[in-house]
C-alpha cells in the first residue's frame, strides 16, 4: 500500500498503486422489480440518454461564425453545458449568462437579459447572439422579444446605429422540460432560418445543409464529398472549425474567436438557395420544413449519411438536385468501403448488436450494421423521436430483423434487456462503458458524446470513407474481445 | 484608487472592484460574493452545482434524487471525481462499473405537464419506485433546481412521507439555480438544511447517535474533505497514525447512516474552508464541538494540520507522535521531491479555482520553488481574500469571479508558466500555448497530503515541460 512504502518514487502514486476495496451495499444481486423495467411505468427516470433543450441551441449557434449564445436563466445552465462541450471537443466554448440571482425569479429577467447583452455586444462585439430561453425564464414567464427591443433600443441609444446593424438576434425558446437537447438544435435551425434568410427571388447555385449532432470530422466528410461532387453547397451551423481549432500560440487579439463558423450571410442567402438537406431530420428538419414551406427552396430531411445506403441515398439527392453527375472519386470511395466490408464479412455477419444514442445517429447507424450482417438486438433512441422509429423499422424489415426498439425510455430499460439477452457488440455513446465492462461486451463509440476516448471528434464516420472508418472501429472491437489472437492473421 | 482596470472592462466599470493588483501592506481586498455582472461571460456555476455537485454528491450509499427537468440530473451524473467505495450488484457476482452515487442518475425528468400540475406526486412515485429498484441504498437526497422550486413542490414533505413508508432517512435539499450569486450559496444551503434535518432526526431516532461506550476521546470529523481522486486515501492514515479516530469524512466517499454521528465527535477538521465551516460552526454552536481549519497541501500545511491536531488534545504521545508521522512522510517523498522542485524553481504560476485552493496552494508551491502571479477564485468569500492578499507577493493580480475575457487578458500580461483552473478555462488558455492542469478534479490524483503532493509535482512537471509547448513556439 502506498501509505507504508519508506519512499515515494519519482513517478509518485500510480492507479496501479491504489488500491481500493470495493464494498458491496448488499449481500448479493438484488433483480429490479419487473414492473418497474420499462420506462413507461415508472415515475422515475434512471440514466436517461439525453439532455436538455438548451444544449441543443447553444451547440447550433456554436456553429455560427462570430456568434454567442445568451443564455436566459440560471449560471448553471452556462456552466454545465460548457462543461459538455469542453468533454466532448476538448475545445472552449464561449457562452453568455443572464446570472439569475433571486431578484430574477421574483421579478423577472427584465434587467439581466438587457444588461447582459449590452455588456456582450460591448466587449465582444459579437455578429449573432442566440438568445436562449431555459425552464426558469420559462416558467416565470420572461416575455424575450419586448426585453430585446429594449435592449436594442437601448443599445442604439449608447452605441449608436452602427452597433445595433453589426450585431443580429435570434431567440430560440428552450424551456428545458420539455423535449431535449435534440428538439433544442432543431427548434434552433428554424428560429435561424425563420429570423435571417430572405429570399431576393435570384436563385443561387448553393446547395444548403443542416448537420445536426455531427461531429467536425464529419462535417468535414460532408464537404469533401461535396468537393468530390463538384457542387457549390454551404454548411449552416459548421462547427468544424470553431469546435476543432488549432493551437496558436499567444494571440494578439484577445477575446478568442474560433476562426471558423457559418456566416450570418449564409443564413440570409437561404431563401434564395438552389436545394437544402437536413441530415438529421430530428435534429434539423423543421428548417427544412420551414424554408421550403416559406421559399419554396425544395428542402428535404433525410437520414444521416452513415453506411453504404444512406450515403447512396445522399448522394443521389444531391446529384439529382444539383443537376450533376455522380463523380468517379465518389463511386471509388464507394468501392473502398464495399471491399472493406468484403474483407471483413466473417467478423461482422450474424454478429448481434445493442445500439444507443441519439435518434438520428442510431437510425442511421442500424442501417449499416444491417449492410454489415450483423443483427440488431436492442436500440434505444436516445429521446422520443418522430422519425427514427420508422426508419429503424424499415432497414431492419429489409433484412429480416426484428430488434426490440425502445422510442422515448432511458439506459436503465435498454441496459437490464442486455444483461439479460448478451450481445456481442455495443454501438454507443460514453454513457455506455459501464454497461459495456459489466457484460463485458465490446463498446464502439460513435455519436453524442463521447468524452473518454480522444480523437472522436475528428474522425468521421459519415460517407464512404467515414463508413470504412466506422467499420474497422467496429470489427477491430470485436477482434479485441472476441477473437484468440492465433485466429486474427488473415 | 486601490482597485484595478483591465482593459476588457473599460465599458463594464461595475468590473472594477473586484480586480486588485495585491499592495505594500496588503489592506485592499477585491469586493466578493456579490451579483454577477450579466453577459460577462463567468465562470460561475449555480446553488444546485453547490448542493448536489459538492457537497451532497459524495455522500456514497444513498440515491441522489434530482426533482428537475432532465438536465439538471444528466450534467451532475458521474461528472465530477469525488470518487467512493461502495458498489451495487450489475448482476450476478459481478459489481458495477462504477461506485453507487457515480453509476447512475436518478431524476423526475420533470415535463411540461408535470411543471403546469405540480411535481411532488411524481416525486413520491419517483423516490419509492428508486428504493425498490436500488435496495441497497441507505437513504436518499433529494434536489431540487429552478423550476420544480419555483412551481413550490413540497420536497420536504414528500421527504418525510416517503422515509416513513420505506424505514430510511430522506433529506431534502431546497437547491434552485437562482439561489445566491454562485455555487458557494448552494454548499451554505446544504450544510444548513443539513445540520437542521440531521439534529431533528436523531432526536426522533436516538439509536443513530453515536453510544456513549462507543465513544472515544479522539473522535474527530474531517469536514469539507470531499475525496477527489481519492485525497481521503493519502490523507486519512495520517490522522490515524496519529492516535485519533476518524468518525466521519463530511462528505468524500461518506456513509448517511454514519453522518448522523457528526455532533458527537470531540473536534471537527475543516479542510475546505469555504463548503464546509458552515456545519462545523453550526455544530460548535449546538454541540460544543471546536473545530480548527487545516490545509492538507504541501509539507508545511500538512505538518501544521497534523501538529495543530495534536496541539488540540494536548495530549503529549500524540504531539509525539505528531512529529514521527511528520518526519516519516517528509522522508518519504525528500527525493522525488527534490527532483521535481530543481525542474520547477522559478516557474510563474496562476491560480485560478473555487476559492480555499487559491489560498491553500501559494505555499505549497513555494515549497516547489515556484511563484504565483495571479489569483482568482469563483466564489471567493471577504476571508478567502483576506487569506490570498497575505500569501502572495505585492504585486500579485487578484480578480473576484474572474470571466472568459479577464482571464485572457491575465494571461495575455501575466504570462505565467502554468495554469491552474478548471475544465471549461484549460482549453481556452492551452490554445494561447499556457499549459494547465485540471485543479479541480485533478489530473492524476490524489494531490493531498505529503505523499500527494509528490502527484500534484509530478502533473505540474508534466504540464510544464512537455515538448508540445516548445514547439508551439517554434516559428513555422
């Protein structure tokens, strides 16, 4: 024990070194009443695969070039998403607090919202502010948009006209109970859509497309593939390059600006846009919805590029939409991923998978590991979703399978199904390693959020090359755990 | 004008007091633990974060309840180290991955419904359905946030209701986030509700004090040790070997049926002395139990802590022995300590964390040769200043409730060599090529005590000279 060494040594105490004895609450496994498994019969909610709406702005508005959110509650509200994002990217997040103190909850956020904007526009001139509602300002009943013609009134009046043009304004309201962080980045993509394009009835070439919960490696998959396609396209709410920067050094210009982050122009310019996609239709789609019910931009959700059909699918849209051949770069990327999957066809078929996470990721995902062979078990669809359902059920009718989808439950449920019915591989998010060690079942991470593992952010596992990298992901788990390392040489 | 301009707040002046450049004779502290400026983008967190983030969230073998919508619950589910010992079968023979009050997050998920008709049925259902599930469990605490306080749910009612029907105790901590101007208000909240749940409780159950002829004269309480990477593992033999008897850690890895013990130690340790001084008063005051502050960082802190303690009783093998453990652990780490204060003499540190560790830490690090530039706490309190102006140099930069902006700039003029901060400031701060260590969680603990403090050399040592750094500044 490291208390009774006579001499620390250089490399000081080590986990190896500490050694802590596990006490037991009780004798032994106690099975959970079978009533209370599945979600819907219970009042409580254990380990729920989700967060709040007001995540989900926040990370939409992230994604804008010179853009803070304004969060209208409590600091809690700021902090601990902060707290997320700096897990998840490894990066800063930059984000604007009302600090409701108790006057805030008597008498309103009034005085918050038009103080802290004005200090934010001051400071940190920035191009967009989103302000983002939460449960308290929801609750006490905070009426945002006459606060915020105060405050730019306010704001004209001391710093003249010319700040009031530079800075823009979207309100997202988020009342944290209800929906979740992925009904908050869709609600966003319309208040964004809804506040700044307009249309000059001059259609441009521009393809438009609303990520969703993609990671930077993914977004920049997306415009890779797009490059491939020769098309003109924009990319609303691009985090690639404000949640994944490089290291600088000492700036000369401090407050920090990530250099990166859609133009509030781009947003203008909608209107006028040739074609938009959401790729993730819980996350996103009412954008769609709105601008081609507004503009008439023909606008479509569809289901995140991951695996072979939906970025086939993806692909013929865009062709389709931009008038442009499917390039050969494209099918041969496509033909990289067949022959990995090829290569790789006695590790991944009849292998049974769990998969959890967020509704347009696992959608997606199921559908590859369908490709793959592999047999979906259980799925929990992170938050109640309009959509993902549907498509999980479709793939996996396509291919025989009949898995147990759980729309709108927590881990809790989805986690006591796997103790009971082991399978051999998980596809999930962070909040899954536990599950993972206990059965001990390989974990393959992917989606939102993975925070105990690096290099997540970066690697994307959308289109053909993301699918290649998915898939090795995928087989070399199953290798690791499933495999005498005397069978692994071919 | 003894308070300080930066250059980001010219056009927020209310700024202005709470930034001091530290003077001669150290008489100007920075105005603390007032309002928020709004929009100023700080770092502060909420009252809930206090409550349930550090104070009650170590507590090891109860449910932690959150009666909120669904993040308040998800953001504090196995986030922050305070790491523990007691675990829950996953399934036959095989414990769970991580420790009771880490694995999993208990909340109401409270909905629109629930908001417009009230929460505290859901929470009853909630609360019995959770012990049913989680029999292991001693107890609970309950939370609640902004929105289930301000709809006025009766927590402690269904509190009391429900700890009659299942046999154990229940506590419920009225936690709002627009509660006070910071998460201090929240630690005030819980170690208040607290003392007051817990000396009606044992009035109503005496078998839960501590028995007269289980009682021994060395009885003390660490108090404010929260267990972060597992402190209370370095920490808690060095008290023992002194002779006394540790009753209860409030809260690091604590039991709840244990914690009803607390006014029935003869002294009570405070290590964290912004959290935790609130229930040792409050017990002096209704117990008669002194309590004395000690800082557990570095040689000389520790030894005083340890000396002090022994002081306390007086008794003269203890003052003793106070002195052998002292020089066994001194011994113990004079090597590696050695190797790491040759590589670190000299270095310019900032500090920036809660609030004690701002004044814990300059003499620790003086004892790796190093000095500290500037100061900053969160939640810092009138005496937590009046602590960090007598620790460091004149000169030294010392901001209250520092935000984004201000802690650029700091670094921008302070160019320190190393910077101590938290999760949300270590990537901000990495990009202008400073390096960081996690100070609150902490990079690779235990960091306390003497054996510790070799840990926190060492993390510090790898921050520093890492070549990363070296070739950030390379021009290219």
């Amino acid at each position: 024990m490291i208390n009774n060494v006579k001499e620390i040594p250089i490399e000081g105490i080590t986990y190896k070194n500490l050694k802590i004895e596990k006490e037991p609450l009780t004798p032994e496994y106690t099975p959970p009443p079978p009533e209370l498994i599945p979600a819907k019969n219970r009042a409580v909610c254990i380990d729920p695969s989700r967060t709040c709406m007001p995540f989900g702005a926040m990370w939409a508005t992230l994604g804008v070039h010179r853009a803070i959110p304004f969060v209208q509650g409590a600091q809690g509200c700021t902090t601990y998403v902060r707290y997320t994002f700096s897990r998840v990217f490894r990066e800063p997040a930059t984000i604007a607090n009302a600090s409701f103190h108790e006057d805030a909850a008597v008498f309103g956020g009034r005085k918050n919202l038009i103080r802290g904007v004005r200090n934010l526009v001051c400071r940190y001139q920035p191009e967009l502010i989103s302000i983002v509602t939460t449960c308290s300002s929801e609750v006490i009943g905070d009426d945002i948009n006459s606060f915020l013609d105060e405050a730019i009134e306010l704001m004209e009046e001391e710093m003249g006209p010319e700040v009031r043009d530079a800075v823009k304004f979207v309100v997202v309201n988020t009342p944290s109970f209800a929906g979740s962080h992925v009904e908050g980045y869709n609600r966003a993509a319309r208040e964004f859509l809804k506040t700044l394009a307009k249309s000059t009835g001059q259609s441009t070439e521009d393809i438009y497309f609303i990520p969703g919960f993609m990671m930077p490696g993914d977004i920049r998959e997306l415009k890779h593939m797009m490059d491939l396609m020769d098309v003109s396209y924009r990319i609303l709410f691009d985090i690639s390059d404000t949640l994944d920067c490089p290291l600088v050094g000492m700036p000369n210009r401090i407050p920090y600006y990530p250099p990166g982050g859609t133009k509030v122009e781009e947003f203008v310019r909608a209107g006028d846009a040739r074609g938009l996609f959401a790729l993730s239709p819980d996350a996103g789609g009412a954008g769609a919805t709105w601008l081609e019910r507004r503009f008439k931009v023909p606008s479509r959700a569809i289901t995140m590029p991951i695996g072979v059909k939906n970025t086939d699918n993806l692909i013929k849209a865009v062709a389709e939409v931009a008038e442009r051949p499917i390039s050969e770069k494209i099918r041969w990327e496509r033909g990289i991923l067949l022959d990995a999957m090829a290569d790789t066809l006695h590790y991944t078929m009849s292998k049974r998978v769990a998969l959890c996470g967020d509704p347009d990721f696992v959608a997606a995902a199921t559908g590859f590991v369908c490709e793959l062979g592999m047999i979906p078990t259980y799925i929990l669809i992170g938050t109640k979703s309009r959509t993902a359902e549907a498509t999980i059920r479709e793939v996996c009718e396509e291919y025989g399978h009949n898995p147990v989808i759980m729309n709108d439950s927590d881990q809790f449920e989805w986690e006591y199904a796997l103790k009971n019915d082991i399978p051999d591989v998980i596809l999930g998010h962070s909040r899954c390693v536990n599950i993972s060690r206990e059965i001990q079942v390989p974990l393959v991470r992917y989606g939102f959020p993975v925070y105990d593992r690096v290099g997540f952010q970066r690697e994307p596992i959308i289109g053909y090359r993301g699918g290649e990298r998915l898939l090795a992901r995928i087989v070399n788990a199953i290798l690791d755990y499933h495999y005498p390392d005397d069978r692994t040489h071919q | 004008m003894p308070y300080y301009q930066l250059r980001c707040n010219i056009c927020i002046p209310e700024r202005n007091k709470h930034v001091i450049i530290v003077d001669e004779d150290r008489s100007t502290i920075p105005v603390s633990n007032a309002p928020t400026v709004p929009g100023d983008l700080t770092e502060r967190g909420c009252a809930y974060a206090g409550a349930r983030g550090v104070v009650g969230g170590p507590i090891a073998d109860v449910i932690h309840m959150i009666h909120a919508p669904v993040g308040c619950g998800y953001y504090t589910w196995g986030t922050r180290r305070h790491l523990g010992n007691a675990y829950n079968w996953a399934r036959p023979g095989v414990l769970e991955n991580e420790a009771n009050h880490r694995r999993h997050c208990f909340t109401t998920d409270m909905t629109e419904q629930d908001i417009i008709f009230g929460g505290a049925e859901k929470l009853k259902k909630a609360l019995l359905e959770a012990f049913r599930i989680n029999p292991g469990a001693r107890g609970a605490v309950i939370y609640n946030t902004c929105s289930t306080a301000l709809i006025g749910d009766d927590l402690e009612q269904v509190a009391r209701e429900v700890s009659k029907e299942v046999g154990k105790p229940i506590f419920a901590c009225a936690s709002p986030g627009f509660c006070g101007v910071s998460q201090s208000k929240g630690h005030h909240e819980f170690n208040f509700q607290f003392y007051k749940w817990l000396i009606k409780y044992r009035e109503q159950h005496p078998e839960v004090c501590l028995k007269e002829e289980e009682k021994t004269p060395y009885d003390i309480n660490l108090i404010g040790e929260y267990n972060i990477d597992w402190d209370t593992v370095v920490i808690v033999p060095l008290f023992e070997k002194l002779g006394v008897r540790i009753l209860n850690v409030f809260t690091g890895n604590a039991r709840f049926q244990n914690l009803f013990t607390l006014p029935d130690a003869k002294l009570n340790v405070v290590h964290c002395q912004r959290s935790a001084t609130y229930i040792a008063a409050l017990i002096k005051e209704g117990f008669e139990v002194p309590y004395i502050g000690v800082s557990l960082f570095g040689l000389e802190q520790t030894s005083k802590a340890l000396r002090d303690t022994a002081a306390w009783f007086g008794d003269e093998k203890i003052i003793k022995r106070a002195e052998e453990v002292i020089e066994e652990e001194k011994a113990a780490i004079a090597k590696a300590l050695e190797w790491y204060r040759n590589k670190l003499e000299g270095k310019r540190i900032a500090i920036y964390v809660g609030a004690p560790r701002v004044w814990h830490w300059p003499k620790a690090l003086a004892e790796l040769g190093m000095e500290v530039v500037a100061c900053m706490t969160t939640f810092g309190h009138k005496e937590d200043y009046e602590k960090i102006v007598q620790r460091v140099k004149p000169g030294t930069l010392v901001i209250d409730n520092p935000n984004e902006f201000e802690i650029e700039e700091m670094i921008e003029t302070r160019k320190p060599d190393l910077f101590l901060t938290g999760l949300k400031e270590k990537y901000l701060v990495r990009k202008f090529g400073v390096p960081t260590l996690n100070s609150h969680s902490y990079e690779k603990g235990p960091y306390a005590g003497f054996r510790g403090f070799i840990n926190f050399a060492r993390d510090i040592y790898q921050a520093i000279y890492a070549p990363v750094w070296q070739l950030a500044k390379e021009d290219f």
